[in-house]
C-alpha cells in the first residue's frame, strides 16, 4: 500500500509541476519557446520538480507517522 500511495504522490506532484511551469514564459531563457527542445525541458524541469516535491511530501508522512511512536 505505501508504495502505490508513493506512485500516485509522485505522479500527481509531476503533474501539479507541469501545470504550475505552463505559466512561466521561456522566451527570456530559450531562443524557441515552442520548439520541441523547450517542451523537453520544460517535462524534465516538471518530473525534477515535482519529483523533489513528492519526496518532501512522502518524507514529512513518514516523519509525522514514527513521531506516534515517540510520544508513546
């Protein structure tokens, strides 16, 4: 069970990521920002992202879950 609820924290923290890069204008850092290069880095800056997000979120459930243990 811990390991689907990571699978779909995961993925839904890339694709909170996704949504939340769509916003952001790449002509300042990319010389095409339509091209088929800009919308590979914009999945990888998503997947690193939300990534680094999910793990966060799945670290502090854990940490908050031994703390029971602690006060017991």
């Amino acid at each position: 069970m811990n390991g689907l609820m990571s699978i779909v924290v995961t993925l839904l923290s890339i694709t909170f990521a996704w949504y939340v890069i769509q916003e952001i204008k790449l002509d300042a850092f990319v010389k095409r920002p339509r091209s088929r290069q800009a919308r590979m880095l914009q999945v990888l800056l998503a997947i690193v992202l939300g990534h680094g997000f999910a793990s966060f979120i799945l670290d502090y459930l854990q940490w908050s879950s031994m703390l029971r243990w602690f006060v017991e």
